[in-house]
C-alpha cells in the first residue's frame, strides 16, 4: 500500500493542553490540520463549551480539561455556590466519556473537603494530580499495549496495524493510548499504519495523520468503509483503538465505526484491541446497553466544511458512538495490566480500589 513516511524526525511531541500553574491552554482541534490555534478560556463555562464543540476532546483530556476548568472557576470566584454550579455544567457537557464525571467529581471532593479558606488550592491541587495522573498511566499502558502486540503478532515486519478515530496525545494525557501503544511498538519493530478516516468529524483524517507524520511513522489513510475489506484480504495483522467508557463486563463505547472493525477482525481472525486508562472503566454500568450513546448534531453528518452534501431537508442520524461486546475484544489494555479475556473478573481486577489521584 502507499504509505506516507511521516513528517520531519524533529517535530516536537503533540500536546492538546498546556497548564502554567494559573492558566490553561487548549490546542483548537477543530481547526488541525491546517492551523495550531490555542485558546485561553477563562473558566468552566468556556471550558464547556470547547468539550462541546470538540475542540478539546478524546475522554482522557475532556477529564483533564474539565478539572482545570473546575479549579479555575473556584479560584476566580470561591464559594460552594460557584462550585456546584461549574461542577454541574462542565459533568454535562459530553454524557458518553466516564472520564469527564471522573474527573470533576474529584476537584468537587478535593474543595469541599479542603473547606471555604483553601478550597482554590485543593481545586487546583487535584487537578494537576489528575493530569499527572493520566500522563503516568498512558506511559504504563503504550509500554504493556506495545508487549501485547509483539506477543500477539507474528515476527514479521512491518507489523501492519489498523486504527479508529484519534487516540494518541491530543486525546489523552502523555503519549496516547491506542496511538501511544502504536509508537511504543515502533520503537521496536517497524510498523505500518493504516488509519480510518472516521466519519464524520474526521478525527483520523484531520488529526492521527497529524501525529503520525510528526511521529515519523509509515502510514496510510483509509475511509471506514474500506476498512474490513481489507482486513478480509489479510492487509492487516492487528486493530488497536481507544475506549470512552469501558462497562463492568467489559463491554466498550467507542467513537462509531468501531464495532464493524471488531466484526471484521473477528472474522479474519486478528487481535482487535483496546487501549485506555482505568479512569475509562465505569463499574456501576453493569453491560454496553446501559451507556448513553450521544447523538449530535444532522448537519456534521449532511454538510461537510459548511457546504451541503445532501439535499436539503434530509434527515440524518449522527450517533457518534457504537458499543462493541466484550466478546470481541482479545484484550483490554490499561496502565493496571491487561484484561484477557475480557470479562466481568478480569476487568474487575483492573478497577483500583483506592483513588488513584491525591
């Protein structure tokens, strides 16, 4: 296949945030490829409203973003009013990702418990905790995704891998997670990338191919739909993708389009992967039936840059996540070790018993 070699070996790492202690960074997503736009927001409410037009997103840093937005509105205006009031509106502005919840539900408990006079510190506290929480547990997940792989895979090279929407530093802290487990592979054998598309927003497109030029990495963009024909035809050795919320039997919700790859590769008979942090894992969903699947708006499905791709008047449906079934998952990756085969036990076995932040 045509493959892009990447982009010049000296690009620096992507980062999607960026935090000086007082003020927070997010890199405008929707603007990438073609320009590197940060905005500054002031508080939760512009925060929200970034998670919400995706120009942050990637459940990881929805959690981080969303922390940061959290302190910085109760640094501005302290007080339990101001608190519960930016709690609420950042919890729900994005209802599928498990982190966001996870993660202001923290800052929420951090400044209650630290009490009116240090409220704003323990706000802030927690939310760097967060963001070095998750910056940690992406390391420990590419370094145990990236085993798997050499295990699973047989020794051949390139290894020929196959990715979904966008899982690598501007979707989670550190370096990524199905991304970042794809990086960490090469740095050991020579990989090959094949990256959907991801319809309609155009994650892979726009942003995977992005990163893997500036990683360096071989590459090749596909539209999703030629994905499992080519699996089929044994173009590919292994698919990896990331995970916004992973249920308690293991059951996971991803970006839409997932679960045809699953499919595909089940019938090829190929590793499908997930990779993501345990903050991705919610134990009070019992199975995939009981995730809320957000539905966003007709026109990222019937207009493209702003200009109609359908007649006009032409209802559409715009899921922007599908649930694929545990039994289709060799394995689950996390920064806690490995679930496989996935089930209630093993999965069960990854969730932390204590916080895993300050």
């Amino acid at each position: 296949m045509p493959l892009a070699e990447g982009g010049p070996a000296a690009a620096p790492p992507a980062r999607a945030l960026r935090w000086d202690g007082a003020r927070l960074e997010l890199l405008d997503q929707t603007r990438l490829p073609d320009r590197e736009i940060w905005l500054t927001p002031a508080g939760a409410e512009e925060v929200a409203v970034a998670i919400e037009r995706l120009a942050v997103r990637g459940a990881p840093n929805i959690g981080i973003a969303a922390a940061y937005g959290l302190a910085m509105e109760v640094t501005a205006t302290p007080g339990l009013g101001t608190l519960e009031a930016a709690w609420e509106r950042l919890r729900t502005s994005r209802p599928t990702a498990v982190n966001l919840g996870w993660a202001v539900d923290r800052v929420r408990a951090a400044a209650l418990a630290a009490g009116p006079a240090r409220m704003a510190a323990a706000a802030r506290e927690q939310a760097q905790a967060i963001h070095a929480w998750e910056d940690e547990a992406s390391a420990l997940l590419c370094a145990a995704g990236a085993g798997l792989l050499r295990d699973l895979v047989p020794a051949r090279e390139p290894v020929r891998v196959l990715t979904h929407c966008n899982t690598g530093a501007l979707a989670t802290g550190g370096t990524g997670s199905a991304l970042g487990v794809i990086a960490e592979l090469a740095r050991h054998r020579a990989v090959e990338v094949l990256a959907c598309e991801t319809r309609p927003l155009l994650q892979g497109a726009r942003l995977t191919a992005w990163e893997l030029g500036r990683l360096g990495i071989p590459h090749a963009l596909l539209v999703d739909g030629a994905a499992a024909g080519l699996i089929a035809r044994g173009e590919v050795d292994a698919v990896i993708v990331g995970c916004d919320r992973v249920a308690a039997n293991g059951d996971t919700a991803n970006k839409v389009g997932t679960y045809a790859h699953a499919l595909a590769a089940g019938a090829a008979g190929i590793p499908f992967l997930v990779a993501g942090p345990t903050s991705s894992i919610d134990p009070h969903i019992a199975h995939g039936d009981d995730i809320a699947i957000e539905e966003r708006d007709a026109r990222e499905v019937t207009h493209v840059a702003g200009s109609p791709t359908a007649p006009l008047g032409t209802q559409a449906r715009n899921p922007a996540f599908d649930v694929t079934p545990a039994r289709l998952i060799t394995a689950l990756v996390t920064e806690r070790g490995v679930a496989r085969p996935v089930e209630p036990r093993t999965v069960g076995a990854l969730v932390p018993v204590a916080e895993p932040v300050a």
